[in-house]
C-alpha cells in the first residue's frame, strides 16, 4: 500500500517540477551591465599654452529614435595647438541626471574611449589617463592640432574591449572588439 503512495508523489513532484520548468522557459536573464544611456556628451579643451577654451559638445534628450535631432556645439581649433582635453558624459533622462564619467571611471577596467579623425582634421591624440592595470580609459586627453583644416572628430566609447590588443592602448580601434556604448562625430574647423 506505501509503494502507491511514493508513486504517486513522485508523478506530482514531476508535474509540479515540468510546470515550473515550462514557466521559466522563454525568460532571458538581465543583461549584466547593459550599454550606457548617454543624453549628453561635452569634450572641453584647454589650451596648454593659455587662451581660450573650446567645447565640442552633443546633447541629444529624447534619444536615437527620438522625434528631436541631437543638438551639437562646435567651437573651433586652433592650428598648431596642444590642448588638455575632459570627456563629460551626463544621462539627462533621469532625475538625479546621472554621471556617466563616473561611473565610466568606477568601472575603468571595462570601459575605453576612442578618438579618431577623418577628413582634414589633422589632430592627434594622447591618452592621460589609466584604470588600474595602467591601461588607458580616454576621459582625459591631450589633443594637438596640426595646420589648418577641416573634418571629423569622431569619439568613441566601448565596453569591455580587448585592452591588451594590439595598438588598442595607443588608441586604434581596429582590434579592440567589445560592445560599442555610444559614438558621437563633430564636425571640426582647425583654423
């Protein structure tokens, strides 16, 4: 008489154990550090030898596939100059607004932004900052300038790309894989 008793718990422990596996099926878990919302993204440069700052900056409130276009402020380079550079990244959708830069620097090991240029905007860049493996994270730059010209600055932020890849600490992109957060491209004037 007990050996019925254990079967038929056994077939509900089953039962009740499809159902919860039927429940659960089709979930996906949340991802882990999902990519930043940026509304608002500002590089400020300051002349190493004195004058006046320029700001390139991009604020976009109602997001990529908002109704709105993203605003831009771009003030001109001058030629020949050295310029010590801050990245600012604000989330301006939330109220506290939420720094990014912040948050970017808690998680430094996992964060890299990207300075690239197109066109005639001859500039380079040099890293000046570094997370604690002394591999570079790219809030705070030096920019030189080159003759006059005019072309592209484009800035780009990755999460957790290949830092030890090579030419990735130097600044090249290429093999840097990871999960793009956020680009912005300015259109620049050296003059």
């Amino acid at each position: 008489m007990l050996l019925p008793k254990k079967i038929a718990a056994g077939i509900a422990t089953i039962i009740s154990l499809s159902f919860f596996l039927l429940a659960c099926e089709g979930e996906t878990p949340p991802m882990q550090n999902p990519p930043k919302e940026i509304t608002t993204f500002s590089y400020t440069l300051v002349p190493t030898s004195g004058g006046a700052d320029a700001v390139l900056s991009y604020e976009d409130l109602d997001g990529e596939s908002g109704a709105n276009p993203p605003s831009f402020l771009i003030e001109p380079l001058k030629a020949n100059t050295s310029y010590t550079g801050t990245i600012i990244l604000l989330n301006k959708r939330v109220n506290p607004v939420a720094n990014i830069t912040s948050e970017i620097n808690a998680e430094a090991e996992d964060y890299q932004l990207f300075y690239e240029t197109e066109g005639g905007a001859n500039a380079t860049f040099t890293y000046t900052d570094q997370d604690n493996n002394g591999n570079p994270i790219g809030i705070t730059t030096t920019l030189t300038t080159g003759n006059s010209g005019s072309g592209k600055i484009k800035i780009s932020l990755l999460y957790q790309p290949e830092k030890d890849a090579s030419g990735v600490s130097s600044g090249d992109i290429a093999n840097a894989a990871g999960r793009t957060d956020k680009v912005v491209s300015f259109d620049v004037l050296i003059q």
